[in-house]
C-alpha cells in the first residue's frame, strides 16, 4: 500500500487549481483502508470521521457513503424519466456500481452494460462500498472491462441504445477524452432516435462557467437539445455538480419528467422526485444568460 501524500495532518485535502482554483475541500480521515496504483490511476479508500467510506480517484472525491445518492440518483433517473420507455440502458464508467443500482431499480429497464476502465475500482467498491456495488450481479447488469470511448467507437456501428450516462472521473487522466466533440458525436451515433444521453459537467456556476459554456456549446453542435442541470453533493468541493443532457430529438423534454416513478420505484428513491427533476435545471439568471446566450 503506497504512504498517502495525500493526506495531512488527519485531513484529506483535494486541491485542484485548473478545476477549483483558490480553494479546496478537507474530510477528516480515521483510517486508511487502501491506496496503491491501478494501470489507469491512483486509488485512495478512506474511513472518514463524518460521511462514511470515501472513494478517491487521482486526488478527486468520487463517492461517500453517505451523500452518494445524491449524484447516482440524478445522474440516473433524469435522463430515465425524461424517457418515454427507457428499455435498453449504457453506463461508461461507474465502477463504483452506483449508478447501475439506479438504473436496475426501473422496471421498464430491461439490460444496462456498464463499460468500466479500471477492475481495481469495481473490486475496491465491492470490498468498501457495498452500499454502492450492490448490483454487479442483477440479471439485467453486463459489465465490459475496457476503455468506454474504445466501447463506442466500435458500438456505434452496431448497438443502440435509449439512454446512456457517462458517469466517468474528471477530465484529467483516462477520462479526458469524454469532455470532446468526437465524444458527443459517437454518443449521438450509439443512440435510438428518441434516445437521451446524460454526462456529468464536473463543475459549476459559480467556478467554471466558461467551462460549462463551452461543454453546452460541444454538445449543442450534435446534439439538437442539450441543458445543463446540477445535484448537491456537499463532498464535491462546491457542494454541486453539474450534468449535462442531451436529446437527439428536439421534441423531447429534458427539463420534466414524461413518466412519474411508480410508487415502489419512488418508495426507494431518497433525493429524486418530479420537482426535483424540474427544479435541477433552473438556474440563477446571469449563468442561465451566458450558458444558453
Ligand atoms: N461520481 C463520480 C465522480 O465523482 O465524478 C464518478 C464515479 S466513477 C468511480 C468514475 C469511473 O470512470 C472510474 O471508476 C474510472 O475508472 C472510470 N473511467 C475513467 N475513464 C474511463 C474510460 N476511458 N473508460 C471507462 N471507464 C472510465
């Protein structure tokens, strides 16, 4: 197990001048559970005093125990919801595991694949989060261990799908190539034509609205419709994050539900509800102008 730079005086810091630049977000640590180097990047597992087990990527808070809902809940069921009958489900990414827990919890889904880079992660989220890696084995998951950009490139010629969600780590590192044109283009192409895709936009108004800007703008040269919603995560180090939607039909509405959650699907949900579905996308005036200008 590699000696945890990353940890000071019993706090982990993240600290990430491009994306957070002047500030950053400490947990306190009670212990340790597991840091070393996959082939794609580096794994820290911690114990922490206040928000569970935490799962960090390349320095970069991914998941806690305690708040994670709120990330996998959104990031799953707004594109889900926003979908007519959503049968046929890609995750890139998620080796955590929980956004498959979402999406197997919908009875229209009838398969997901998950396309994860790194098995360490899945390993890791079985051993640590159980919480979260409680659906690896449902009859409805297939996991592919390989590159998820690789997985489309070679998909898009043959497989389609209603919704796909991108539920990757930052732009730095192995995920870098998901924040990209070429990205947007392959995911149109793997897509049904009533079909809606969803990615996390990793930041948020108030630091990287310029960042946003630019993401929309990608998505908008493909995709015809393409909003910018946001969850509230307090261990994200603004206590956001940002998801980008996209349709590949204009009449299709992202910003409300076009089905509600039976009620044993909404009896299992903690953070999402149809208000909450359409409040996400409601931004404060002056982001809403430069976003959408
Ligand atoms: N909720 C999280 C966050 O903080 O953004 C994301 C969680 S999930 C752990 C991100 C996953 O994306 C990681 O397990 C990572 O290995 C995976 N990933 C990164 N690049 C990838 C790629 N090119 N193909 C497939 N999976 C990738």
């Amino acid at each position: 197990m590699a000696n945890s730079g990353l940890i000071k005086d019993g706090w982990f810091c993240e600290v990430n001048d491009k994306s957070f630049p002047g500030q950053g977000l400490a947990l306190k640590v009670d212990k340790v559970l597991y840091h070393s180097k996959s082939e794609f990047q580096d794994i820290l597992v911690f114990k922490s005093s206040s928000y569970g087990n935490v799962l960090v990527l390349d320095g970069i808070i991914q998941a806690t125990e305690r708040d994670e809902f709120a990330y996998q809940e959104m990031i799953s069921c707004i594109p889900l919801f926003a979908h007519k009958a959503p049968r046929k489900v890609l995750v890139i990414g998620g080796g955590d595991g929980g956004v498959i827990r979402e999406v197997v919890k919908h009875s229209c889904v009838e398969s997901v694949t998950l396309v994860e880079i790194d098995e360490f992660v899945i390993d890791l989220a079985k051993k640590y989060l159980p919480g979260m890696a409680c659906a690896f084995d449902h009859h409805k998951v297939k996991v592919e261990l390989q590159d998820g950009f690789q997985f489309l490139r070679d998909a898009a010629t043959r497989e389609r799908y209603d919704v796909i969600i991108t539920d990757s780590s930052d732009p730095e590192g192995p995920a870098e190539a998901f924040f990209q044109q070429e990205y947007f283009e392959l995911l149109n192409r793997a897509l049904n034509d009533d079909g809606i895709v969803i990615a996390q936009a990793s930041e948020n108004v108030w630091l990287n609205l310029g960042y946003i800007q630019n993401l929309v703008k990608t998505a908008r040269s493909v995709f015809p419709k393409a909003r910018y919603c946001y969850t509230t995560v307090p261990t994200y180090t603004s206590g956001q994050l940002g998801l980008i939607v996209c349709a590949k039909n204009e009449s299709v509405t992202l910003e409300h539900p076009v089905r509600s959650p039976t009620p044993e699907e909404q009896s299992q949900l903690k953070y999402y509800n149809p208000k909450m579905h359409t409040a996400s996308f409601v931004l404060p005036t002056w982001a809403h102008h430069q976003i959408y200008r």
